[in-house]
C-alpha cells in the first residue's frame, strides 16, 4: 500500500507543479495579455482635440441647376498634416443623386460623369484650403484622415423662401464629425426669407 502511494505520488508531483507554474504566470500576465491584446485589436482613435477652424465658400456649381435635381452628393478623403494643412484630396467616386421626380428621365450617363467631375473639383478646392486646428496626439502621429461628404442642395421655391441654395459639408474623422457646415457663398444675399 505504501508502494501504490509513493507512485501515486510521483506521478501526480509533476502534473502539479506545472499546474500551480501555468496558473501563477496566468495570474501574473493576465492583465498584460489583456492590454496587449486590446492594443492589436483596437480601432484607429478617433480624434479628440482636432477641430476644423476655417473652411473656404464656394459657388453653387450651375451644371446641378441645368440638371433639375433637387440634390447632389459626393465625397472626397484627404490627409491633414501635423500643421493642420490639407497635404492630399483625393475623390471617393461616389455621387448620390435626388432627382426632380416630375421629370421623365433622369440625367444621362455622360452628364452624370461630368456632373461627378466637376462636383469632386468643386469639392476638393474647397477640402484643399481648409485649416484644422490639431490636437498634440494628433501632431505627434504626424497626420491623420478626414472623409468629406459635400452636399449640394438646389434652392426651392416655397412660400416662405426664395433661392436658399447650399452646399452643405460634413467633415467626418474616424466616426466623429468635425464639423458641418453651409459654404455657399452668396447664401446671405441670394438666399430670401419671409
């Protein structure tokens, strides 16, 4: 019987030692496994401090009025450097058309193609001379993204206004809005309200 426990006993000895080894550097790394594993799978940080401090006015493009659309969408993404300037534009190739419902037929091809075209240089001069006001971790990253929605919305006549045209943009960081605005720029005296 004695013989049974000392084999007993040599055979269970290893098992747990590896076992009390395993649990105690489980113990003691878990909480650095837990903050390494978080840092791989975590998003890119959305901005914090950063904020869109002047965006230039642009004209309301007239190839949208010659269309009869009601609205007219496209976006651009640019890069802002440490200093807050727009380094890079580039266009999504996306546009988002609402069109005047009592017309027959939409716009064609072609003029959608050219309407994208002028809308995404439209858009990206006015992206190219915005400032940006950079947080320190922002400028210590050397730069970050911004994806600009620009929103070009055809004035309607209603009884209560005339002429309010506007081109709305939406300056968009990693799910944050930067900022949002109406650049049109005659929107104080094209735009009549009573």
């Amino acid at each position: 019987m004695c013989e049974f426990k000392r084999s007993l006993a040599v055979r269970i000895l290893p098992f747990l030692v590896a076992f009390s080894l395993g649990l105690g550097s489980a113990i003691y790394l878990g909480s650095y496994g837990k903050d390494l594993l978080l840092r791989s799978v975590r998003q890119k940080k959305v901005l914090v401090d950063t904020q869109v401090v002047s965006v230039p006015d642009a004209d309301f493009p007239n190839s949208v009025l010659k269309l009869h659309l009601n609205g007219v969408a496209t976006k651009v993404r640019a890069t802002v450097n440490a200093d807050g300037r727009v380094t890079s534009v580039r266009p999504e190739h996306t546009l988002y058309i609402n069109a005047d419902n009592t017309l027959s037929s939409g716009p064609s091809l072609s003029s959608n193609m050219l309407l994208q075209k002028e809308l995404e240089n439209n858009l990206s001069r006015q992206v190219e001379g915005t400032r940006f006001a950079v947080g320190t971790e922002e400028a210590e990253q050397g730069g970050f993204e911004v994806v600009v929605t620009g929103n070009f919305l055809i004035p309607v006549e209603t009884m209560s206004s005339s002429g309010c045209s506007q081109i709305v943009l939406t300056f968009d960081s990693g799910g944050r809005i930067l900022w949002q605005g109406n650049t049109e720029r005659n929107r104080s005296k094209g735009c009549i309200t009573f």
